[in-house]
C-alpha cells in the first residue's frame, strides 16, 4: 500500500473532517432520507432522490478519507535534518535561465496549495528537489519543459503556518 505523508496537523484536519461527516453530517442526511421516504411513493419524491444522492456523495468521501488516513505516515518536519530538503522543508529556488526566484514548501497532498507555494510530495518539482543541500544545481522535467535550478536556502517551517485556505466544519458536508 502506497504511504501518504502528511504533518500531524494535516492528520489532526483529516480525522476531524472525517469524524465530522461520520458522526454528525451522515446521521443527518440519514434522517433526511427517512423523512422524505415517509412521504410516500419515492419514484417521483425528489426530497428522497436527493438525499440518498447526498448520501452516497459523503459516503465516497468518508472511503477516500478512510483510505488515506490508513495511509497516512505522520512525518513532524522539525525532527528531520535540516541541512538537506525533507518532507517539510521550505526551499529558496533561482531559475538559473532568467534568475527568477522561487519558494516552495513540500508538504502532503491534501495539504497542498500550490497557487501559494505549498507543494505536494508527489510533485516532479518536490521529487526532484528531496536530498539537496544549498547550493545544489538541478533539473527537472515540469509540463512547460525542462528547467534548471539552484537552492538558494533551506528553512523549515510550520506548513499550517504558510497554508491559506483553511478548511472548518461548513467545508466538509454537501450542501
């Protein structure tokens, strides 16, 4: 079974949202079903076509939680050395064509924001980057081609610190 890493707090949001919709959404769109199902003929009762729609959504979705969080590997970044990029790391980069500088945070899948810098494990750009120090030169093929980087600097920091986009409970249902 493939691992997802993810921080502690990325784990901590991930069985929240699925203990949310387990405990709290899906009882209650079960109760929808019910009421709507009392009404009578459910061939023609949208209230009832529309729940069990609800409920078959959030039920894929709690079977994408729950195979991720049976894959999760917690990893805290601040434990790892920070002399070389790790899972964790935010990283200093110059495109060595037109000196254009970049910083990017390598953190889980679920976690990710790459319009603000933090990016997925599993990305070329994160792969390519896993086991450079400063002033390391390197290649990676991304969609636009080939490109060469240097790494400026390495820092860690915390990922939920630089996140943007922050999920609560009015995220997690279907509405």
């Amino acid at each position: 079974m493939p691992i997802e890493p993810m921080t502690p707090e990325g784990y901590d949001e991930l069985l929240k949202e699925f203990k949310y919709l387990k405990d709290v959404e899906k009882p209650k769109v079960n109760q929808e079903k019910q009421r709507a199902a009392e009404l009578g003929d459910r061939s023609e009762n949208a209230e009832y076509h529309a729940a069990k729609e609800k409920l078959r959504h959030l039920d894929k979705r709690l079977f994408y939680l729950n195979s991720v969080i049976q894959k999760a590997q917690i990893i805290d970044p601040s434990t790892l050395d920070h002399s070389r990029v790790h899972f964790g790391a935010t990283i200093h980069i110059t495109d060595q064509s037109n000196d254009e500088e970049f910083t990017y945070t390598i953190c889980g899948t679920l976690e990710s924001e790459p319009e603000h810098g933090l990016i997925s494990v599993h990305s070329p750009l994160a792969r390519a980057l896993f086991g450079k120090e400063e002033g390391d030169e390197f290649t990676v093929i991304l969609p636009h081609g080939k490109k060469s980087y240097e790494v400026d600097s390495i820092s860690y920091l915390n990922v939920f610190s630089l996140k943007q986009n922050h999920r609560d409970q009015s995220h997690y249902g279907f509405h």
